[in-house]
C-alpha cells in the first residue's frame, strides 16, 4: 500500500512540475521572451498543452471572467496537494516487526 502513496506523491509532484513549467512558458511567450516559430519552444508548449489542459479546462469552466488572469494552476496545484495530504491522513503509519 505504501509504495502506492508512494507512486502517486511522485505522480503529482511531476505533474506539478509540469504545471509549473507551463505557466512559466506561457508568460514567456505572452511578454515576447520566447517565439513560438522556433521548432523546439512550440513542440515543448504543445506537449506542456496536451499533457494539462484537459485537466485545466474544467476548472478553468468553473471559475469567473478574472480579466485575463489565469488561477486554474495555482487551484488545480492546491487541489493536487490536498489530496495527497488527505491519502496520508487516511493511510496509518506502517508498523513493521523485522524478524530474522
């Protein structure tokens, strides 16, 4: 059981990573830092597209007009967070006798 809470903590730590790396890279391209005409920067946003957009789009369907400014990351981050602190709260501590 434990190896499983421990896959998913990874899981979600990368996935978070990936959020992140999102977010940085469409400010990038939004203040001119980067130019999505470069083969490489454009096949790296649309992986980073791909991979959390489907997730996003939901939250984003939920929140309100805030002007332009994007907080789906930052809740979908905080949601990842809960969920994984929530799995520990309900896994107990694993009590092992080593017997040899």
């Amino acid at each position: 059981m434990y190896a499983l809470l421990w896959l998913f903590d990874t899981v979600v730590q990368l996935f978070i990573y990936v959020l992140i790396a999102s977010a940085v890279l469409s400010w990038l391209v939004a203040f001119n830092v980067v130019n999505v005409r470069n083969p490489i920067v454009a096949q790296i946003g649309e992986v980073l597209y791909r991979v959390t957009e489907p997730v996003l789009r939901p939250i984003r369907n939920l929140l309100p007009n805030l002007g332009g400014v994007d907080i789906s990351p930052v809740i979908l981050i905080l949601l990842l967070l809960f969920v994984s602190r929530l799995l520990h709260e309900f896994i107990p501590p694993q009590t092992v006798a080593y017997t040899r």
